[in-house]
C-alpha cells in the first residue's frame, strides 16, 4: 500500500508512504510519479520481509 496526497503543487514538499505486509516472495516494488508522458521515480525498495515507510519528496 502507498499512501500520497492526491493534489502535490509545484515545488512544494510531500510525504509518501508506503507499506508490505506478509510478502510470501522477495520482491521489488518501484514507486513513480507520472505527469503526463513523463515519470519519476520516487522509491526503489527490494524487500523479504513487512516494512512501513514514510519519507518527504518534492
């Protein structure tokens, strides 16, 4: 689960979070933020066990 605010203006400061539970496999989850054709990406998490997460991007 990944929790943001719905409307970020320009140039402000955001916080993310995001959340695994119970994962069964090891995986790879990528977090972007999309704005039209383009993307960035905001968090690269290679995770084996549950985590919570929070960090601010702008």
């Amino acid at each position: 689960m990944v929790t943001f605010p719905a409307l970020i203006e320009s140039g402000s400061e955001a916080k993310l979070c995001a959340s695994l539970l119970k994962p069964n496999e090891s995986l790879v989850m990528n977090i972007y933020l999309v704005d039209g054709d383009q993307s960035t990406l905001l968090l690269q998490e290679k995770a084996e066990e549950e985590f919570h997460r929070c960090f601010n991007f702008q």
